[in-house]
C-alpha cells in the first residue's frame, strides 16, 4: 500500500529524473541495482521519492545514509527518523515497511553487505567525519 500524501518531486535534477525514470520503466538507469525509497517529509509532511542502492538479505532490506560521503545527513535520512513508516518500490514489488536505526555488530554484519553490493560506500565513509547511518526496512510487526 503506498504512503498517502501529496508526491513532491526532489529539487535535485538527477534524483527527480531517475525517479521518474524509476516510475515509468521499473528498473533505474544503467540496471544498477536500485530500489526507490518513498518517505514523509520531516516538516512538510510531503511525499518524497529517493532511489537508494539495493541491499536486502532475507526479506529485510537495508538503506545507507550516504550521502556519497558529504558531511551532512542526506534529508530523507531526517523524514525517517520523524517518520519511520516508508515505502519501498523494488522492480514490481510495493512495500510498506517500518525503518529502525541499527547499532553495533547488528550495524556491521549489514555495513559489509552494503560494501559488497556497493563497494563506493568505503570510499564514502573515507570521505567523511560523519558515522555514516544504516538502517533496516522491515514489514510492521502485528
């Protein structure tokens, strides 16, 4: 079921164009392995639409607040700590799901696995001062 909410696309150019790309064709460009996360906005409570590299294991999938390595949280990142309730399109799939942050060995057991599907993701914990933040996509529980 997908999140309710006006959609407002990114102001950033690439992100609006792959996820329009994403929408109409359900694979991203260049068939990278990319899901489409939908979040609530933190303080508009608008629809937003960011595609993310796929990381899944089990049915759980895992999404990395890379930012590719800037000093600053991505904003969705934000939108899912006030609004952990997201979407998540991957190929014919449409999921409703609850994010929760993940710590510790928990966090590391997933770090490497987000490092084998995208390995760019070393290179961008390089580039920053930051603890890059991952956190699981998991069904609602009850």
């Amino acid at each position: 079921m997908p999140l309710p909410g006006q959609y407002e696309p990114s102001t950033v150019p690439w992100v609006r164009e792959e996820v329009e790309h994403i929408e109409r064709t359900g694979t991203a460009w260049g068939d990278r392995p990319v899901v489409l996360l939908s979040t609530v906005g933190a303080r508009t409570g608008l629809l937003r639409k960011t595609p993310l590299m796929r990381v899944t294991h089990r049915g759980v999938y895992a999404v990395v607040a890379s930012a590719a390595g800037a000093e600053r949280h991505p904003a969705w990142y934000a939108n899912v700590l006030v609004h952990p309730e997201v979407g998540l399109r991957d190929g014919a799939l449409d999921l409703t799901l609850v994010a929760r942050e993940v710590t510790g060995a928990e966090r590391s057991r997933w770090w490497s696995m987000a490092c084998t599907v995208f390995p760019s993701y070393v290179e961008y914990q390089r580039r920053t001062r930051r603890r890059i933040p991952l956190l699981l996509l998991e069904p609602p529980q009850g």
